[in-house]
C-alpha cells in the first residue's frame, strides 16, 4: 500500500510540473517597463546621416535596455520625413547622404528588435523659422502675441528683457482654426505614410511660458502672457461679446479669458488624438509637457492633468529636467497622483548631469523607485556607454 501510494505522489508530481510547464509556454509575456530616448534632428551623432548610425543606434537602445525612441519628424516647420505636403529640404539631404531611405530603415529595424518608434512632432512652435511655409502662406496673422502685441521671438532692442526672459521662438496660435488645419494634415500624412510607427508624440502644444510667468491673466500688469493673436481675439469676441485687449473688469472675466485659452489647447489636442485613434486605436497619443501642473495650467496653457483625466491623450512625459533631486523627488510625486485614465512617465535631464554620474544614478534610482509608468532620457547624445553601465 506504502508502495501504491508513493507511485501515486510521483505521477502526480510529474503531471503537475508538465501543467505548470504548458501553462508557462501559454502564459503571455510580460513587456519590459518603458525606457525610452528623445532623438532631436539637431543630434550631434545623426543617426540617420549614415547606414551604421541606425545600426549603431538600435546596437546602443538594446545595450541600455531601450524598448522606445522618440524620433523628431516635424520641428521649426521642416518635415524630416518623406513629405508632400511641406518643406521637406531637411529629410532629401539626409537621404542623399546616407544613400537609402534611413527612416524607414530604423523602422524595420526597430520593430525587428522590439522597439517602438514614436514620431516626435513639434506642434506649435516654429523655432526661430521665419520662414516656414506656414507663414508664407498665412503671414503673421497665425502668430501668437503677448498683451502688447507682441510676438514671442526675441526683440533685442525690446527693454522687456531686463526682466523677463521669453523662449525666443516664433509660436503659433493655438485659438487661430488656420493651426488646426494645417497641423492635422501634417499628423495625417505621418501616419499614413509610416505605418510601422507606435504613436505621435505632441512637443510645444502649448502658449509660451516666460519665466517669471504670471498665475492668469489678472496678473497682466505684472508679467506676459499669451493668446493675443487677432484669430483667437475675434472669436472669443464673437463668443462672449468681451474683449481681452481691454481692461478685463472682474475676475470672472479674467477666468472666462484663461479657459478659452486652455480650451484652444486642449482642443486641439482633443483633434489630434481623434484623427490618430481613428486611423488604429493601438497607435498612442504622448505629449511632453511642462512638469509643474500648476505653471503648466496657468500660464502655459497646457491642462495636461484634464487631458489624463478624460483620456484624452494615453500619457505625458514630465520635462523634470532638474539637478536639484529633492526637487526632482517632489515633482515626481505629485505628478503621479494626475494620472486619471492615462499614465504618466518622467523625462531625465541627461544632458545636466553627464558629468556628475553619481547625481544622474541617485536621480534615476529615486524616480524608479517611485514607480513611474516609464522613463524617457533626453537625450541619445548623452546617453554615453558610461552612463549606460551607471543605469544597467
């Protein structure tokens, strides 16, 4: 009976472990968390000047353990892609370099080697290109102004910078339905045209942000804010029978003035998000954004929580670019609590810290251990085999 009953045991045991083995070729694979790297088209390493730099760049993603690159398509009003719809001198001198369609290299190769490529579009901020063909067609009109009519390109002569330090680049404005139209078909032909991409990823989908800034437009008399362009006054004007450009009289006024602001934003966002979901539902919607939700909401424009909150967008990535780690900490641990439908990812300021590894190490290990839904480094320049060692 002893006997019998120690058979018994062993088959058992040998049926049980041939289960859990079925069961683990069945079970699905758990994708790595995110870990991802900006690629800007000013790169010192050009990437995609060169047949090896795309070798090298995937080569380098697996190394640090990358499984998302974030690829700048559209910046400054130049396509770095293969358009027919804008200027496109950017992307045809990086083809004749390299001799190959390099873009759609790296997407072959990075779907090969489980890593998605975002395109990386920066939406309403045209650099210092003046001119861009969106401007040849509109002219200034499409162009943002602050409270005096000003656009947000630097005027050196301008006694304004004694005491404000603005972004110096030329911005569009969001409230203007000529920006919509005109981004939108740029989305649209990126998607279509590059069918191997996981998402488009929105850069400067917001006002400007001078620095001091001012918490809303009451506080006019006090610092610049933006939304001034003549488009985005005539409607509000139409809509609320109020004008900006006077003296707003209360603060219901004042508010009523800041949210048409915000909406502008958020809506075009909403717009973007609407046309990409419609192409394939699987294809994210990202947005890098200011990572202080209060300088973000008030001055920005850019109501990133509210996007989270409705699903709008599936996540942002904080530009937390800091040196100050306590600083770091708190941004962190704020911002996660906006999460809503969407997640949240942190982006690291390699750039500030590629001297100090020991800074970067601690930074890097405190934002993991706070458990972020990912990480992204800006940027691929920095992201030396040094620091590579640091982080694995």
């Amino acid at each position: 009976m002893k006997k019998k009953m120690l058979i018994f045991l062993a088959v058992s045991y040998l049926f049980g472990l041939s289960l859990v083995s079925a069961q683990d070729k069945t079970a699905p694979v758990k994708e790595a968390s995110p870990r991802g790297v900006w690629i800007s088209v000013f790169s010192s390493k050009k990437v995609l000047y060169a047949k090896d730099g795309v070798n090298n760049l995937i080569a380098q993603c697996k190394k640090a353990k990358i499984n998302e690159i974030y690829l700048q398509f559209f910046q400054s009003g130049n396509a770095y892609y293969d358009s027919k719809i804008c200027d496109k001198t950017k992307y045809d001198e990086m083809i004749k370099v390299t001799g190959v369609d390099s873009l759609d290299l790296l997407l072959r190769e990075a779907q090969e080697n489980n890593i998605k490529v975002f395109a990386w579009v920066n939406v309403l901020s045209l650099g210092k290109n003046d001119k861009a063909d969106i401007l040849k067609k509109y002219g200034s009109s499409i162009l943002t102004l602050d409270q005096y009519k000003r656009s947000s390109k630097a005027e050196s002569s301008s006694d304004i910078y004694k005491y404000y330090l603005r972004e110096d680049q030329i911005f569009l404005e969001p409230g203007d339905p000529r920006i919509g139209g005109y981004i939108l078909t740029i989305i649209n032909e990126i998607i279509n045209r590059y069918p191997l991409i996981s998402g488009v990823h929105l850069d400067y989908v917001r006002y400007p942000s001078p620095v001091p800034f001012v918490p809303g437009s009451r506080f006019n008399d006090f610092g610049l804010t933006y939304g001034y362009g003549p488009r985005n006054v005539e409607r509000f004007k139409e809509k609320t029978g109020l004008n900006p450009q006077d003296t707003l009289n209360n603060e219901d006024e004042y508010l009523a003035w800041d949210n048409w602001k915000r909406q502008q934003v958020t809506d075009l966002v909403r717009k973007i998000s609407s046309l990409v979901k419609i192409k394939s539902p699987d294809l994210a919607v990202s947005c890098a954004v200011i990572p202080l939700t209060e300088r973000a909401y008030a001055n920005a424009f850019q109501d990133w929580s509210n996007w989270l909150e409705e699903g709008i967008v599936d996540y942002v990535v904080l530009m937390s670019y800091t040196k100050d780690n306590q600083f770091a900490k708190e941004i962190v641990k704020s911002s996660l609590g906006h999460r809503g439908k969407g997640k949240v990812y942190i982006g690291i300021g390699l750039f500030l810290m590629k001297n100090n590894t020991d800074l970067l190490l601690n930074q890097y290990r405190m934002i993991s251990d706070l458990a972020p839904d990912g990480i992204v480094f800006f940027s691929i320049d920095d992201l030396t085999d040094q620091i590579i060692g640091y982080l694995n």
